[in-house]
C-alpha cells in the first residue's frame, strides 16, 4: 500500500497575508493542490490531508475514497501523527509539506522505493553558500560540503514514525528523521531538488510565480 500525508495545518505566521499560506492561489490553483496532484497521478492508495479544524471546508471538495482529512495538532508532529494513526501501521507513507508546490514525480519515486523498515529517507541538497557559526560573538566557517538543506517528502513504515512520535512526545522535533535520529536508527539522505522551495514569506510566492512563468 502507497500512502502519503500532506501536511496543510502550519500557522503562516511570516506569511503576512492573513491567511494560510497552502491556501494562496498560486498559478490558478491553491498551493497544496500541486503536490496533492502529484500523488493523485503516481496512484497513491491513501492521502492524508492534514488540516485545521475552521479551514477544512477548503479541502473538502478534493476528499474522495482514498483522499482523508486528519486534523492538526498544537505542533507539526502532533499533526503528522493525527494523520499517521489512521493508516495501515506497516504502510510505507511520504510525509510532504503542503508548502513545498514543485514536488516532481522523480522525487516522489525515489525516497519511496528506498523506505524499509528501520529507517528514514530524507531528501536534501548541499549547500551552495559559504557558511559561518556563530559562537559567543565570533563567527567561524564551516565547511559548507557538510551542509544539507532539508527538504521534504520524507518516507519511512507508518508504525514506527507513530511509535516514535508517542516515544519522544515530550520533545518537540523539527521534522520526521528527528525521531529516527533519537532511537538511532538510520536516516538516509537522497538528492533533492532545487525546485522544490517551501514557502515561507509573501516573497517565496512571488518568486516561485516568476518560476513559472519562465519555466525554470
């Protein structure tokens, strides 16, 4: 069984618009539509949307039999839970961020066919930049060859993120792999893709829009 959760529940707090940000409408569409999309075409069995309670008249027109809403939680891993308990426990499942709206099939196919029990596949790409770190005012580089940006779908078995989040509740993790990290089982990088921004500010909008219109 192939499952999926998209997790459209975040608070856009640095979005400045006044709304959530997988809600704009972002080359004629809402932002979460494009990845949804992309499971839809790969035949996905199961996808769970992961929304807040006051908006879930917004994705109530995409619910189907295999397409689920799962409401979100206080954190980001509250809510992938919520979503993750009503799948099969011994499902292999892509946890993507509705934010993130040039998800590729490629990326899709890659971090799913290498998910195995035990493990979590994390798509990222090095870093570009010079880096430095900030310590007690200084600020050294770092070599920037051991820099990854992370990037999201991850994959992993259903029960053993379940398992985990329950675990390490008391702590709050940034994404999936955390927890893998923490009861340390292996985590898995893969190549990811530049394209594939998540939006965070008004202007992440305006340049994935410029994006588009160039093709690029």
């Amino acid at each position: 069984m192939k499952s999926a959760v998209i997790v459209c529940a975040g608070n856009s707090t640095r979005f400045s618009r006044g709304m959530n940000k997988v809600l704009y409408p972002l080359g004629g569409k809402r932002v979460f539509s494009y990845s949804l999309d992309i499971f839809k075409k790969l035949n996905f069995d199961l996808i769970i949307l992961v929304v807040k309670r006051e908006e879930e008249e917004f994705f109530k027109e995409e619910i189907s039999e295999n397409i689920k809403i799962a409401y979100g939680g206080s954190r980001r891993q509250d809510s992938v839970l919520n979503a993750i308990d009503l799948i099969p426990q011994n499902s292999p499942v892509l946890i993507h961020d509705g934010a993130r709206p040039f998800l590729t099939e490629r990326l899709v196919e890659e971090v799913f066919s290498k998910i195995r029990p035990g493990r979590c596949i994390v798509p990222a790409i090095k870093s570009e930049d010079t880096i430095r770190i900030e310590n007690g005012g200084k600020y050294a580089l770092f070599d920037r060859n051991r820099v990854f940006r992370i990037q999201t779908p991850q994959g992993c078995v259903a029960g053993e993120l379940s398992q985990l989040y329950k675990r390490f509740s008391h702590l709050d993790l940034l994404d999936d792999a955390a927890a893998f990290e923490l009861a340390n089982l292996e985590v898995e990088i893969v190549e990811g893709e530049k394209r594939n921004l998540k939006i965070t500010t008004y202007e992440d909008v305006k340049m994935l829009e410029a994006m588009m219109k160039i093709g690029s």
